[in-house]
C-alpha cells in the first residue's frame, strides 16, 4: 500500500498476512519495558520495578508498581515516557495507551502454565547433557517429525521418550562404548563434547531420573545406581527451576525443532521465569478514597506481594542464610507468581484481599462470560437487529418464527424498485412508517434519503425504476434466528417470519433442541439480511429444515417433542378408534389430503336405527394420513423389554409383537406398532432422517408441521 491514511503516523500501511503466536524471550521483556535504570536527584533508581509502594505523599513511587513511566490514570497528570494525558472512556488518539514495567525475580521460577510442558521436555531430554533420546534410527521419531503442528510433535516425541532408562553413548552393537558411556553416566554423565559423533546415537550415556509434577512444583527421582544432584543426598527431591533453566539452555536449536518449538519465537529455556512483565496502570487503575487514601485494583496488590516476596528472597541469597530458609522465600515468591496468573487452581490456596475475598487475577480476568474475550472480544454492535424474550408456539411451521409486531415496524428491508413491484410499492409509502406493513424511508439514486414521517402527502410521492424502498419487516421475509452461545452451525438458522402481536418472539418447540433453549427467559437475537445475495444464502443454505441433519453425527437435531410427542405415542395405540365427524375433521387440516377418505377399519351396528352401521377408523389410519411416502421398519422403545419374554425367538415374534411394538410403514401407510419417540424424535435411524434421505428437507418439514397441527386438533 501506499502512504499512511492517518494523520496522527506517518507510517506506510501494509496488508497483515499471517498472526505468529510466540513466547516473549528475557529480552524482549527487557526491551519492552520503560523501567530502565535511571538517576533521580543524584539517587540511582535501578533497572526493573523494586519497590511494592505505589503512592507516597498523593506522588507515584518511580521504580514502585505504579512508576509513572508506565503511564497515568490521572486526568491532571502527563505520563514520563510519551508526555500524553489520560481521557478515561472516551480516549482519543493522542492519549497515553499505558506501558509495560519488569520486575527482575531473585531466581529463576516456574510459570504455572508452562510447568506441564517443561516436565514433557524434561522427559524428552537427558538430564546430563540435554541430548533428545531418539534419532532418526527410530520410525516412530521419524513420524514425529513429519508431524506439522508443534504440540502435537511433543506429545508424540513425549510418548516415545517417556519410558526411556538411559540417554545412549553410541551405535548398541559397540558395547564397549555403551558401557564406558554408563560408567561416565555414572559419574555426573559427560558433555557433547566430549561424545564420540560417528557412532549411533551420541549421546552421553548418563542414567535418566523420573521426573513428577506436584502442585506448582516438579519432583525429580534418581535411579539407586545413580548419584543425585550434588550437594545433596536424597534420591527424590524437589527440582528447581534454576537447574531446569540451565538444562534447557543446553538444548540445540535442531532440538528445538524436535521438540515442536520454534527458536525464533519460543525456546524451552523462555518457558522459565527470570523475569517477568508488569501491565500498565490502565489495565489496573487505582481509585482515590476521600481525597488521600487510594483503593488499589487487584492486581496491584499481587504485584506488591511479588515484589516483596522477590525482595525478602534476594537479601536472604545475599546473607547468605541457611538454604532452607531461602527454600521458603522460593515457595512464597512461587505461590505469588502463580496466583498473578491464576487464582484458582485445585490444590493450592488462594490469595485474598484483607476482606477474605479472593484476588481477581489474570485468568478470571480473561475467563467465563463476563470476561475480556467473550465479554469485552468476541461481541459485535451490528444494526438491523432486534432481541427480545422467547415464547413457544406450536401454530407455527418449524421454518417460521413469530416477530412482535412492534419490531417489525422498526427493522426494515431494502428492496429496490421494479416495473413489477411499482404498484405495491406505491402501497407501503402510502401507509408511511406508522402503519404495516408500510415503508419508513426512501433512497434515491442520489444517495439522498427521505424520511417519510416528515411527508404529509404522501401518496402523491412519485417512485422511479432504481430507487430503494425500505419498507417493513413482513411475513415471509427471511431473517436470521440466532442463540448465544454460539456453539455450532444450528445455532443460527433462517427462519420465515410472522409478524404476529404482543412482544416476545415465538417459534416451534421442535427447534429448541439446535439452539438448546428454552421457555424460562430466554432471549434470542433476529437479524434481517440486507441484500438480496444474504437473503438467498439464508434461505438455500440456513433454512431450518435445511440443517434437520447435523453434520456433527448424521442424524436429525430436531424432531417430535413434548405433548405432541405424547398425543402421537397414545394417537397409534391399536385400542384408539375415531368416529366419523372427528375423522372429517382431523382430515381438513392435512394440507396435503389429495381428498380421498380411507376405507372404514370397523363398521358398529348403529343401535338407534336398525340395519344401519356406524363405521369407525383406527389411529393407525388416521396417522396414516400425514405419514410421508416411504417404507419404514422400526421399533418403539418398548420392544427391548418385550424381546427379555421366554417365547421371544418364536417365529412370528419376528415380525409381529403382541404388544405392538414392532412398527411397520409401508408406502406411507402405519400396519402395525406405536409411534413414539424412537421413531419420530430426534434420533439417528428414526422416521425423521428416513424422510429427509429418501424425499428431501421440504417434505420433512411438512411432516413435521402437520403433525403438530394433527395433534392439537385431537
């Protein structure tokens, strides 16, 4: 691209081409941060944040956590790195953004979202000489390395080396240099230097400990044959993170590689913590209590703690005390570190304000519904969009979905004028916005606008070919019905609208099932497409019917439920019998009778006229009536319980159960068994999927309308 756009840089704009995640090396943190060594009134201030105070006298404490050259949260005050101000919410431009600090830790730590993997690495290496444990000379390592995605090559490089005994010296055939290679093992193991590279392997030949995570911690545990770390006489100790540092420094970059990382954006030695960044004020802003006193946000109370904690353990080092004391400062310092990131993991407390209520930490910062990503990241202001309760309404099709008529007079739909559409479009300007279906706006080639509740006349308004009107939501048109969370595809569907009154949307209760709602309170969120290629694509690809099949496990996630499932289990009884009237009924609302009445399953003398008969049909019949034409050979969930009977391997129980539990349909007619909800509910195999397979979406979908309107009918 070109020159800069922006007034405000005069930077050269570039097209972004890809996103590199990585791990933030010691010195890019140290790069990173504004609090480098300085010298204030002949006192010098050294490098990185060494003083938990953030306020003394009403002034920020340069080196302490709220170091004014991170920034400011005070409107009066300029920040000492960029000399901008700070506009709270309504931030411009020009305004400070807030910049990171450091804090230089007295030892090396763990990160508690990197120990998991360290100890996978610690496994993959030797303890000696930081040597992978496999080569090329193994398939399955050659498979790895095939292996494109990173964390999928450790876990395969991890599962190969995870029993491994012994870091091999050299090619197994020479057993002598095996050998000589275990007796140096033995001794403390040998450097690659020091390794023959013509032979095998190359590796030390050292004994391998087993390493155990515990808490926020790693266990490390020597072979009886091997000596421990020096200094010290336990077989199984802890690991400190100081001696992991240093062996991942020794791995290679070609080991790197092995190990699924890439050196130039993340190594195993970054993965431990020597330092670590501090977020600006802006991200943690402190609050003035009756003009003196400041309320500090909790993360400023961690970093506090850290810097406490990391100075008590630095003057501790300097005295030289006794290595258990400094192991206590460790842990403190460890358990501080951890908790800035998470506050919540199972078997470690958790740290508390003064109050008792537990610090809000990074990840519940960024977690769960309230959080930056879902709260603040993933969410979207989009226009022509409505939101309201959910009600269930069983007169609707599963495609439609009822819209307040309140709303439907708000949104609107642009829909350019035509030869064929001039007259009816005439219609709706004529009622203007006040009236549905009407119009609120007209748009002129020009671009220029016309509000229409400011036109009094007007049905003398004169329309031309290429206008757009954009005229009120009306039944029919096509919107998108949508649920938060957005889990899967079927959480957004197309549906028809029906612009029904009151002021909840209704839909079918077959359709909760997708968007896993219910009638408690919901509320679901309406779209209306605003081109004519989004409302094909919402019709062909996102109609209701058209996602019946989930693609997730290819079956059907909507089908018969509730009280129409029940009225159609009891409906195929063989006990049920329909009189006449009922049946002449029940048929006028199958919109797809072709007018012909089934023959009669019974004919009952008529008891008040001699000679006359009453004829009576089954269930079975009048269910027959809206099945689709298909064969279908099922079982309702009753005939496994029939199957335990001793006479179950009988030859006609095959076919037939006495308790009419075997469902047959053939050529759309029900001959025999009940219909319940593993036929026609929401399963795989079921009446449902058949239909959808053999005669398409449209004809399940009026299978599944005029089941609910059949059923209310009863």
């Amino acid at each position: 691209m070109s020159t800069s756009q922006f007034s405000y840089s005069s930077a050269r704009l570039r097209r972004v081409e890809y996103l590199q995640f990585g791990v933030f090396s010691p010195d890019e943190v140290r790069q990173m941060s504004v609090t480098k060594q300085i010298k204030v009134n002949d006192r010098i201030i050294p490098d990185g944040i060494t003083r938990p105070e953030t306020f003394i006298n009403g002034q920020p404490v340069i080196g302490g956590i709220g170091d004014p050259r991170m920034g400011t949260c005070d409107f009066r005050a300029r920040c000492k790195t960029c000399d901008c101000t700070y506009s709270g919410s309504g931030a411009k431009v020009n305004d400070c953004p807030g910049h990171f600090g450091h804090i230089e830790l007295a030892r090396p730590m763990f990160h508690v979202g990197f120990i998991k993997i360290c100890k996978q690495i610690l496994s993959c290496i030797c303890f000696h000489c930081s040597k992978v444990l496999v080569d090329e000379r193994d398939h399955r390592f050659r498979a790895a390395m095939r292996q494109k995605n990173g964390q999928r090559r450790l876990k395969m490089v991890y599962e190969i080396c995870k029993n491994k005994g012994m870091c091999e010296y050299g090619d197994e055939s020479n057993m002598e240099k095996v050998q000589e290679g275990w007796n140096l093992g033995l001794q403390g193991g040998i450097t690659n230097e020091q390794a023959p590279k013509d032979v095998g392997h190359g590796g030390c030949g050292g004994r391998l400990p087993k390493y155990r995570q515990v808490g926020i911690s790693l266990q490390v545990e020597f072979p009886e044959t091997m000596e421990d770390i020096p200094g010290s006489g336990d077989k199984k100790q802890n690991l400190p993170a100081d001696k992991v540092l240093s062996i991942f420094k020794n791995i290679t970059d070609a080991d790197c590689i092995a190990l699924g990382f890439n050196p130039r954006w993340a190594r195993p030695d970054w993965l431990i913590l020597t330092l670590i960044p501090v977020p600006p004020p802006h991200v943690r802003p402190s609050v003035a209590i009756d003009g003196a006193a400041r309320g500090e946000d909790d993360l400023t109370h961690n970093l506090a703690s850290i810097v406490k904690a990391n100075l008590a353990l630095l003057n501790c080092v300097k005295k030289g005390e006794p290595s258990h004391i400094i192991s206590q400062f460790e842990q403190l310092l460890q358990f501080n570190l951890s908790t800035f990131v998470n506050n919540e993991q199972p078997g470690l407390p958790q740290a508390q304000q003064k109050s008792g209520k537990p610090l809000k930490t990074m990840r519940q910062r960024l977690r769960g519904k309230e959080g930056r990503i879902r709260g603040n990241l993933m969410g979207k202001r989009v226009d022509f969009s409505a939101r309201t309760v959910i009600t269930a309404d069983p007169n609707l099709a599963i495609d439609q979905v009822g819209v307040p008529r309140s709303i439907a007079m708000n949104l609107t739909v642009p829909e350019r004028v035509t030869p064929f559409n001039m007259v009816l479009m005439h219609q709706l300007i004529s009622r203007g916005p006040l009236e549905h279906p009407g119009a609120k706006y007209i748009i002129r080639e020009d671009g220029n606008r016309i509000d229409l509740r400011y036109i009094k006349s007007k049905s003398e308004l004169a329309l031309k070919c290429g206008w757009i009107v954009e005229r009120h939501l009306r039944d029919d048109d096509y919107v998108l019905f949508n649920r938060q969370p957005s889990l899967h595809k079927m959480s957004i569907m197309a549906h028809r609208v029906k612009v029904l009154d009151w002021s909840t949307f209704r839909l079918n209760i077959s359709v909760t099932t997708p968007y896993n709602a219910d009638f408690d309170g919901d509320e679901m969120n309406l779209h209306v497409p605003q081109s004519m290629t989004a409302r094909a694509e919402a019709q062909e690809l996102m109609s209701v019917h058209k996602n019946i099949i989930t693609p997730q496990r290819n079956a059907p996630v909507m089908g018969i439920v509730q009280d129409s499932l029940l009225g159609v289990q009891k409906f195929t009884k063989r006990n049920i019998f329909v009189e006449k009237d009922l049946v002449m009924n029940m048929l006028m609302w199958v919109y797809t009778w072709d007018g012909k009445v089934p023959t009669p399953a019974i004919l009952l003398p008529d008891k008040s006229q001699a000679g006359q008969y009453r004829p009576i049909w089954t269930g079975k019949q009048i269910m027959s009536t809206i099945l689709p034409n298909i064969n279908f050979i099922g079982y309702c969930s009753t005939h496994e319980s029939d199957q335990n009977k001793k006479d179950c391997d009988l030859p006609f129980r095959r076919k037939m159960s006495p308790r009419d539990t075997h469902v047959i349909i053939q050529n759309g007619e029900l001959l025999a068994g009940i219909i319940d909800k593993k036929t026609i509910g929401p399963g795989a195999g079921g009446l449902i999927h058949n239909t959808v397979l053999e005669l398409g979406h449209d004809e399940a979908k009026r299978f599944l309308g005029t089941i609910y309107s059949h059923i209310r009918m009863t």
